[in-house]
C-alpha cells in the first residue's frame, strides 16, 4: 500500500520495503525512550514515558534531534514490539514526532494487553485523515504551531504550505474538548490539546503572526506553550541565538491578545545542555 498518511504525499510502498522522505519503513524505528521526562508544559504531569521515533516527515534545518530526525539513529520495532514496549509502563506516553509511523501505531495497538494514555506530540505537520485516526486514540495533543509565513516554513523545513496545512490540523485537534483534573495540587489535562510554539532568532513578526492566528482559529482559551529553547544545532540554519528581547516582545504580545491558559520557559533553557542526547 502506498502511503500518503503527511502532507508530503510520496506515495512511497513502505509495506514492499521502502522509505519514505520521512525516513521511515514498514516498522517504527525508536531512536529512546525515557521514563518520567520532564516537560515544559507541567500540566502533563511528572509520570509520563516520552518515546522518541526515528525520522521525521517535516525534517527542519535547526531540529534538536537532528541526529534521529535525519541521522537514522534508532532500532526498528515490530508492531508486537511496539506494543511491548508500551505495555512495559504505566505511565502516560508521549510519542514524540509519530505521525510517519501512524500505521505501526494503528498496528500496534491492538496487541497491547493494557489500556494507555498517549500525548500526540507533533510538528503541526498533519493530514486531516491522519488527525482523525490518530484522535481513536490520542488523549492530548502537544503540537507545534511552527510558522505563519510560507517563505519561512519553506526555506527551514521545505514546507512551503505549512501555514495552511496546521491551521486546517490544529482546527481539527481543537474539537476536543479539554478536561482536567486535580492531582497533588497539580492541574493535570487528561484530555485536549497544547499549541507549542518555539521563537526562532530575527523572526519575532513570524510568532506575532503565529499567535494571531492561534487567537483566531483556535480561541485565547488555547493552552499555549511558547518556548525560548532555540539552541543552534551547528548544522542548520538560524545560526545565531535568540535574544532576550524577542522573546520578550513575543511573551508580550500573547499577554496582549488575553490568553487565558500557558507557559513560558525561563531564558536558561536556550542552551545545549536541554538538548536529549541520542
């Protein structure tokens, strides 16, 4: 079968043993998996298992997580194999980057013996097929909502129709109505969605834009994480480092627009030592 499951279309047979632009075959391939991880956004709570996949079908210049996005870092995982490896915790799992392996993941669940919760974690890059299986089973959604300029998303990720394609997933994704609940004095989502949004150096009008149309399409009551992390990868481009005053006017400006609900990071974090080694 052809698969056609992002945005990308490659229409590559990855059931007859090829790869996709996204890097991925058949199987999942998982590059680690790290129990209890610690996240931006607190409201996902402290027990979660992230479970990283290897490949990626947006592939940025400036990504973290070069190494397993483009580096094929990681072991392949047969569908039993997959559905071991969520059986193996009773944490919430966060699957980080899935969407090229959305099929494994349909496969895969099936065979678990237990009942689990699944964070979606993704690049905002979605077909709204693929934002319809994945809800079968997703409770909380954490995508990134990269760009609102389609000369940006085309020079860093080679997407030219980022911007239309999130807006459509994300419209989606919002349909879920948010739940949460209280636990050690923690409000927890069980269910909803979180619209990451990371601050790339000199392009502070690209993340006014961003939020503008978070504003618009999803509504202020959109948790919100923006993110002051960017550490240049040496690989990529931005090369330089975020400045305290960007992330500042764009900190400012969702106060502006009155989001109700959201997170901010403490500038430190824009360093390499945040970065998950592989």
């Amino acid at each position: 079968m052809k698969c056609y499951d992002c945005p990308r279309g490659c229409g590559i047979d990855r059931d007859g043993g090829k790869t996709g632009l996204c890097g991925g075959g058949k199987f999942s391939r998982i590059a680690k998996v790290i129990d209890n991880f610690t996240y931006e956004e607190p409201c996902l709570g402290k027990e979660v298992t992230a479970v990283f996949f290897g490949g990626c079908s947006l592939g940025c210049s400036y990504c973290q997580n070069y190494k397993i996005s483009r580096g094929g870092t990681g072991e392949v995982y047969d569908d039993a194999m997959l559905a071991e490896l969520f059986d193996r915790t009773q944490n919430a799992i966060d699957l980080v980057t899935p969407s090229h392996y959305l099929r494994a993941i349909e496969r895969a669940l099936p065979l678990c013996k237990y009942e689990h919760m699944f964070i979606y974690n993704t690049s905002g890059y979605e077909t709204p097929s693929a934002v319809d299986r994945a809800s079968a089973f997703t409770d909380v959604y954490l995508a990134d909502f990269k760009y609102a300029d389609n000369e940006l998303s085309a020079r860093l990720s080679r997407a030219p129709d980022y911007y239309a394609v999130a807006v459509e997933a994300l419209t989606k994704m919002r349909n879920v109505q948010d739940v949460w609940i209280d636990s050690d004095g923690q409000r927890i989502l069980k269910r909803g969605l979180i619209v990451r949004h990371l601050v790339l150096p000199h392009q502070v009008k690209n993340s006014i834009a961003v939020l503008d149309a978070v504003k618009r399409y999803l509504g202020t009551d959109t948790v919100i994480s923006l993110m002051s992390q960017f550490t240049p990868n040496g690989v990529g481009e931005p090369h330089d480092v975020l400045s305290k005053i960007e992330y500042k006017i764009v900190v400012e400006h969702a106060r502006k627009l009155g989001f109700k609900d959201g997170y901010i990071q403490e500038f430190s974090s824009a360093n390499a030592k945040y970065t998950p080694e592989f």
